[in-house]
C-alpha cells in the first residue's frame, strides 16, 4: 500500500512497542468521535487487536472550552489479545486547555502529551480555570509535553484551498490525526477513503480534509520534535474475516439475526434515551428485513406496544435504559403473567434519577432481576463485550420464545458505544430458533405447559377456533380463565418461578478461567469481563493462582456454579454498582462473597481489579 | 348449515357465536349490559371472522368486556390498551382491533397513549364508557366529572374542571368521531357500525350509567319527556333539527350555535348543514362543546374523514424497502462496512 511505503520511506527509526493506549481529547463538536472512529479503522486495517472507549458529555454543544464540553475517545491497541481500551493513556491528544485539564490526571506517569499550543490562549485558558499557561508554568514537567501549533500549521497547509477560513479550520483535527498515524505508522488509506465518500457533495472539502491528514503525516515525519516513532506488531488473531463493531451495531445486527433464525417479524418499539437510542436508528434502516420499529410517545408505550406486537406473533424486543427501564416494569410484569415473549434490552447509565445519562454504571441489575410487584421472575442474561452482543441478542431471543418469558439483556453505556475486532460468523453454524403457534383448536388450552420447559402455548389471532381471552388477572392452571382459587394462585406462582428455574438447564456450562478450585475465584458480569480476565490474566502470568468465570446467565444461574463458588476459599465480585450481584449470589447460595466496587460512571481499569486481586492472594 | 353446502362453507355467525362461556359480573343495572349486548348484536353483520378480532382493555369495569366477547381478547394493565392495540395493529393489520376503555383508563392514567394513537390514526375501535366516576375503585373523582362533584375522594366537592372526550378526540385530529348513550340501543348500534366500517382511528364515547357509584349522571338526557329537545342526532349533509315536533334548530351565528324555533321567519335553509366529512375540525370541535342548560348534547357522527393510516404507511415503507432492495440479506448486512481478512499465517489483508 502507498501509504505503507511512504512509511517505510522515512529515514527516522522504528521502535516496537507491544501496546499503545491514546486518548482524543477535544471539544465535543471538534470531531473527536470521528478522529477516534478513524484512528480505531486504520488500526484494525494495520492488524492490532484492539478496544475503544467514547466517553462523550450529555450536552449536545456544550460552550467552546467549556470544562464541560470536553469529548474523549480512547484506544488501546495491541500486538497480543486485548479485553479493554486500556487503563492510563500512554498520549493524551488534547486539543485546547479544557481537554488537558479533565484528562491530566488519567495519564501514567510520563505520559506523552501532545497539544494544539494555539488554542492555548488566554481566553481558552480562562474557559478551562488556568491561572497560567501549562505550556509554560513547568507544571507539566513530569509529562514529555509535545506542543505543536496545529491551527497555524493547518492553515498554512490549505492556503490554496478555497473554503473558507472557518471550514478550513475545521480540517485541523485531521491535520492531528496525520501527526499521530506517523507517530504510531498506521496507514492514511481508510481515512482518505473516508474522507472521499463523507464529503463526496463537495469536493473542495475532500480535498482540504485529505491535504491536512496527508500535511500532518509529513509534518510529523520532517520536524524535528520526533526523533523516531513506533510501531505494533500485528496481533495472532485467529483467521477469519474481521470487521470492528461497537455493542449498539453488534446487538441490532443479533436481533435481525435472531429475526431470521426464528422466521419471525422484528417489532422493536422505543422511546429516543441516552445511551440506546442507536438501536432504534439503526433498525428503522433495515425495513427489508421486515423490520418494524415504533418510535412511541413514551417507554410505557414503547413496552406496550412491543407486547401487542409478541400476543400478535412477532418477534418483539423493546429497547432503553435505567429510567425507562423503572417505567416499563408494570408492563413487563403483564408479560410474565400472560407468558408472552419478551426481549428488554437495558443499556445501563449511571443513576439514580437521570444521573449521568451518557457515563456507564452496572446498577440496574436488581431493577431487573426482581424490581417488578408481585413474584415476578424473568431471565436476565449479559453482553461481555461489544461483539458478544451478538450471540446474546440471539440467546435472548431464543429464550423468550422457547419459554414464553420476557428476557432482560442487560448492556451498558460502555458495551453500547465501545467497539473491538468482531471476527464475522460462519452464518451456517447459527442455530435455528425453533417457533411453532398454537393451531389445533381441539386440544387447546391457554395454560397447558409443555412438560420440559413448562412453557404455555403461542397463539396469534387469526387462527379459528383458538379464540381465547387473557390478561393481568391470576389465571387459572391449563384453562388460563380468572381464578382468585387461593391454591391455584400459590401453584401458578410455584409454575411461573419453576419455568425461569428450568432455563438453567438450557444453558451452557459454566467456563472456568485457570484452576478450577483454589483461594481465589473473580466473579464478573457484563461489559466488567475485559478488565477482570486482563488482571486475572496478569496476576497468572506472575505465577500466581487465581481464577475467574463470566456470566452471561444472571437470572437463572448455570447450573453448575454453586459447585465452581463452594470449591475456592475466596470469592471477589467486581462491579459497577455497590454489590448487586453479590447479593444475588449470597442470596442463592448462602456464600461469604467479597466486593470490588465502582461507581465513577467509568469501567474499571485492569490495574485497579488486579491490585484487589494482590491484597487477597 | 344446510345439507346442499360446500364442506368448507361456515354458517353465518349470529349473536349468539360472539358471547363467551364467561359469566358476565357487572354489577345488575349498569349500562355496560347494554354496550355488550349492541356490540354482540352488529359483530355478524360486520363480516369480519371471528377470529380475526381483538378486543383490548385495560383496567376498570369497562375493561372486563373482552372476556365476555367470543374472540380474541387481551385484559392489559391500566391505561395501557391504546399503546398495546397499536402494536397488535402494526405487527398484524388484518386484525380488526377494539379498545374497551373508560374515562378514567382512558383519559387518565391512559391519557397520552389516547392523544397519540388518535393523532397517529392507527386502525383500532375505541369505545370509551364515560360514566364520569372511577367505578372499580368504588367511586373516587374522574377527568370526566363535573366541577364540585361530591365524590369519596372529594367530599366537598371537585375543584377540578372535566375534559369532553368528544372534543379531546377532535382536538387530537380523530378522523372518526361519535357519541351514543347506553340507553339508545339502536342508535348506538349504528354508531358501532359505521365505526367499524371506518377505515381508520375510531372514536365512539358512550353516555353510560353507573348505578351504584354516580346513578343518574345522564339522566337529563334520557328522561322520555324530555329527551327529544336535549339531545340532536347529527346526520350529515342535513340541517340540524331537533324537538319532539322537530321544530327547532342549530344555526351559526358568527362563531357561536345559536337554538332557533322553527316557523317564525325561520326555515330549515336558515340552519347550519352539518357534514362530517369535512375535513377541517373546527366546527365539529364547536358542536363537541355544547351541553349547555338551554342547547342540544350532539350525538351521532361528528366526524368521519379519509386519511391514511398508521398501519398502513408502516407496512408500505417495509414494502417499498423490499421492492427496491430486495428482502434483506443477513450475510450482506454482517459481512458489510469496512472490513478485513486475518489468514492461517497471522497476516492482515
């Protein structure tokens, strides 16, 4: 490739490195997501594995150099497997004063920090709460400080363009990223591509945007401020074809998945909320998939509507997060008592309340697992990463239909909008999800539950004979007609807890990550496995014995983990709340179970689990 | 069937073939007996099949009614029945979808989903009881009730002012719009009919009495004395007459209905000619505000438009995106975007 050789061209040496953290830091309308997004393509094309973090403000423009304003993307990429979008950044980008300040204190000692040094005026200073330049004060001294004056050099870069000032000021963070391909020898070509087809109504634009990617490149490669520049290796990962994919796309695409596994119409129905609302935009383009969205007037309506759609025999999945979560509970307790197919997907924010709508934060777990009136059990199943919400989305959906229960699939901000190396599936191996209706009107009842999974039939409207009426009222057994029978009442909840009990058996067994018994065994749950696996990993890599295992499987447990929990002295669960899932475990299994706990609406770093890991081995 | 007919050939349902095995438990006396009974008898003259309908409620008296129907029927949660109808409606259109609701599910708890599935025009019946008290909870205030009502939960007196479902719904731009009274079985009868027979939201409010928990709140309406000179029944295209010797009428006098007498200098050509198939609301919205002590309650028809309907347009963009895309491929949609090939060697492509 062209840009592989101009690469090699260069007469500066080469370092290896085996992993490199970066972090964009910018204004939010500055393109830091898209700097991020390009930066994470070109190094998926250069053969690294890696992970990504967009960490964004809930403000759509917060004020120019704003504090609050400030948007980040961060990458972490590797010669060797990697689980998260690393812990320190080893550079911090910052593009004005603001960005430096949120994000100085998350970088490792000695860090590398580059800086536009024209947005380091004194109004931006001001913005930001600097007394004194940093550039200058010596207060960034223990940090290699790598100021480069991006504006004016941008500018002079597209003299011959003829845009206009502001439009050729706004190239300027492709100028940036041009310093930072050379800087780590990544390729331009996926980002000229990029460029060419996003500006393709305008060419003038294409070309400005090119030149300043191509100009910073080449700035990089002749100052003198870069004595060399460095480069990962490419990862073993194993053979296929890859494509990179954030949680939101991977779960939208394991629901069209799904859809066509289980010959059955989509119905997705939600109400717009920070961080689910991609599932929504996404699935309103794939109308050839015949899939129906319904944008409704509010998350009850959404959780209504997508009930109406199941009793009328669609696939049907409602999408939101925490807030919309509490107002859906009535409705998903309609659903367990009229046992129809459900798949709620919760993409976790910070809380209570509104709380932090674009940080991430794994609390709403016992909101899931038991926060609905009555006895009113459910399957609660979660993503690990952001491409496992594929095959969930589909093991949600299997679930709901194979036992007639709504199927909470818990994500979060972090899972939702952070993205990893998706090694595409062989299509022919995806199972079918078998669906069948109710259709011989002679032997039907409501009620009647299949012997193994207990679950009650699907019936959709329009088959004769089979009319029949239910609702929120206690049912009787097999007839399903209203019954306030005190004995009925107690055996339907018995049936109805027993159902979910019996999907434990539907499930796989349960992996254990190293011994399988010992002193110390990591409990994780959800988009948590990246940074426990990695500590786990680090500490075995130092001799030492520990072990892990991830669920997938929250509500009901494997099977088999009571058994994997009762074989180690020590249990440890990390999570992003205060101990949900540790109290669902005690709750279960009567065990002492020992808490990592975090919630700064940041996932956890691998160093802070493995410190944890230190103090208990 | 006769011995003549085709196997396959089903007898025509009669009333009878719409009413379940379920005891009905309304309380003796209330109008609710007479709202199943009329919608029983128009459903084998609809033609529909009956496993082609739905009937959805959620909570109240009125909301028991799907168990007492022969057909499909959903008993949801309260308020919810207009959000669950609109997705049994847009996951299955050739269904023919009834809402059962009352004037606190509907406009209370269930008062933005009403605002919304009217607005949206998705195809579902929605036959709102209005007996203006809250009767399954055993007689607290509704939305409909009357300003200083005296209920358990207002015992000196509401010091709220009620909403007009009818002039809710048109606000809401409803493109069918009626009114009927339990009491008037055949003119309900018609009522349900031709809302049936829209193609579209529809829109019936129900006069209804409660006998245990607000009896009598229509009676001044009802009273065979007096009845023909409350009550004018909307038949569109025609001049608004109304009275027991059909002497009076509804003209318009700048932007206010005015009652005149007939004879007196005064002909029927001098009186407002209501239709219903207009399709700018403001004069059906007037009518829907009166009931004042000296004018005529409207019932009948008051609106009755063509427009496209929510169902429909969903399922038209699914099948524009198929004949122009084709129906999707998941291979292309997994295997597309940016993308590249790791080989046995380790090597990127």
């Amino acid at each position: 490739m062209a840009t592989k050789s101009q690469a090699a061209n260069n007469n500066k040496p080469v370092e290896i490195v085996d992993r490199v953290t970066i972090r964009f830091a910018g204004d939010s309308g500055d393109g830091i997501q898209i700097s991020g997004n390009q930066f994470t393509m070109a190094t998926a094309f250069a053969g690294n594995d890696l992970g990504t973090m967009p960490d964004y403000p809930a403000e759509i423009r917060a004020p120019a150099g704003s504090l609050p304003g400030v948007s980040n993307f961060q990458i972490s990429f590797s010669e060797s497997d990697i689980h998260t979008p690393g812990d320190a950044p080893d550079v911090l980008v910052a593009m004005n004063p603001a960005a430096l300040k949120v994000n100085l204190r998350d970088l490792g000692p000695g860090g590398t920090i580059i800086v536009n040094s024209d947005s380091f005026a004194t109004a931006n200073l001001k913005k930001a709460g600097y007394e004194a330049n940093p550039l200058e004060d010596g207060s960034l001294e223990a940090y290699r400080l790598i100021p480069i004056a991006i504006t004016q050099l941008n500018a002079k870069a597209l003299e011959e363009s003829p845009l206009s000032k502001k439009e050729r000021d706004r190239c300027k963070n492709f100028y940036a990223l041009g310093v930072i391909y050379w800087l780590y020898d990544r390729p331009l070509q996926t980002t000229l591509d990029f460029i060419a087809e996003k500006f393709a109504k305008s060419p003038e634009t294409v070309a400005a945007n090119q030149t300043a990617l191509k100009s910073g490149y080449n700035f990089a490669d002749t100052t003198e401020i870069f004595t060399s520049h460095f480069r990962v290796r490419q990862a073993q990962l194993p053979p296929g074809e890859y494509r990179n994919i954030t949680g939101s796309e991977s779960l939208v695409l394991g629901l069209v998945a799904a859809s066509q596994l289980a010959e059955t119409p989509l119905f997705y129905g939600s109400y717009p909320i920070t961080p689910a609302s991609e599932m929504l935009h996404e699935l309103a383009y794939l109308k050839n998939f015949g899939v129906r969205t319904f944008q409704a007037e509010d998350e009850i309506a959404a959780v209504c509507a997508t009930i109406g759609a199941s009793y009328a025999g669609s696939l049907a999945v409602t999408g939101t997060s925490g807030p919309g979560a509490a107002l859906k509970s009535e409705a998903v307790g309609l659903a367990v008592m009229a046992e129809l197919p459900l798949v709620v997907v919760n993409v976790q924010r910070a809380g209570p309340s509104t709380g932090m709508p674009t940080k991430t934060e794994q609390a709403d777990l016992l909101q899931a697992a038991v926060g609905r009136n009555g006895e009113c059990p459910v399957v609660v199943l979660a993503p690990a990463t952001p491409a496992d919400c594929f095959s969930m989305a589909i093991e949600a959906c299997r679930l709901a239909v194979k036992y007639m229960t709504p199927v909470y699939l818990m994500t979060d901000g972090y899972l939702a909008n952070g993205s990893e190396p998706w090694r595409l599936p062989d299509l022919a191996s995806l199972k079918k999800i078998p669906v069948s209706h109710a259709a011989d009107a002679k032997s039907f009842e409501p009620y009647q539950r299949d012997p193994k999974t207990l679950a009650r039939p699907w019936v959709v409207p329009g088959a004769p004979g089979l009319e029949y009426r239910i609702g929120g009222l206690e049912k009787a057994e097999v007839t399903g007609d209203v019954s306030y029978d005190p004995v009925n009442h107690e055996r339907m909840v018995h049936l109805r807890a027993e159902k979910i009990r019996r999907v434990a058996q539907d499930i796989p067994p349960t992996e254990v990550f190293g011994e399988t018994s010992g002193q110390l065994l990591l409990v994780s749950w959800g988009s948590t496995f990246g940074a426990v696996h990695s500590a786990v990993e680090r500490v075995r890599a130092k001799g030492k014995k520990v072990s892990s295992v991830h669920l997938r499987h929250i509500s009901p447990f494997p099977a088999d983990l009571g058994q994997i929990l009762k074989s180690f002295e020590t249990v440890l669960v990390p999570e992003l709340n205060l101990g949900q899932l540790r109290l669902l475990l005690r709750g279960e299994y009567g065990l002492p179970v020992v808490g990592l706990n975090k919630v700064q609406g940041r996932p956890f770093t691998i160093g802070e689990v493995q410190q944890k890991i230190e103090e208990l081995i | 069937m006769t011995p003549t007919a085709p196997p396959t050939a089903r007898p025509a349902p009669t009333r009878q073939d719409f009413a379940s095995d379920q005891e009905v438990r309304w309380c003796p006396g209330c109008g609710d007996y007479s709202i199943l009974a009329q919608m029983q008898k128009i459903m084998p003259d609809l033609g529909i099949a009956r496993e082609n309908i739905v009937f959805v409620s959620g909570i109240g008296c009125s909301s028991r009614f799907p168990y007492y129907m022969n057909t499909y029927g959903f008993h949801t949660i309260h308020g919810r029945a207009t959000a669950i109808a609109t997705g049994i409606k847009c996951a299955h259109p050739e269904l023919s979808v009834w809402v059962m609701t009352g004037d606190g599910d509907g406009l209370s708890i269930g008062g933005n989903h009403m605002l919304h599935i009217l607005r949206r025009n998705v195809d579902v019946k929605i036959v709102l009881f209005n007996n203006r008290i809250y009767g399954l909870t055993k007689g607290q205030l509704s939305p409909t009730s009357e300003l200083g009502k005296i209920t358990k939960s207002t015992p000196v007196g509401s010091i709220e002012h009620p909403i007009n479902p009818v002039s809710f719904a048109i606000a809401a731009e409803a493109t069918f719009v009626a009114r009927a009274i339990d009491s008037e079985t055949a003119h309900m009868q018609e009522v349900l009919k031709r809302a049936a027979m829209h193609k579209g939201v529809a829109f019936v409010e129900i006069l209804q009495n409660c006998n245990i928990f607000n009896d009598g709140a229509w009676d001044s309406l009802k009273d065979r004395e007096v009845k023909s000179d409350r009550l004018v029944n909307l038949q569109s295209r025609k001049p608004l007459v109304f009275g027991k010797n059909r002497d009076k009428g509804i003209r318009l006098n700048g932007y206010k209905l005015e009652v005149a007498s007939l004879g007196s200098g005064v002909s029927e050509s001098d009186l407002l000619v209501y239709d219903e198939t207009e399709t700018d609301s403001s004069l059906a919205f007037l009518l829907s505000r009166e009931g004042r002590p000296d004018f005529p309650v409207p019932i009948g028809v008051f609106r009755d438009v063509v427009a496209p309907t929510y169902d429909e347009l969903l399922s038209k963009q699914i099948a524009q995106a198929q004949a122009k895309k084709g129906p999707g491929s998941l291979k292309d949609l997994i295997y597309s975007g940016m993308r590249w090939t790791v080989k046995a060697n380790g090597t990127s492509v």
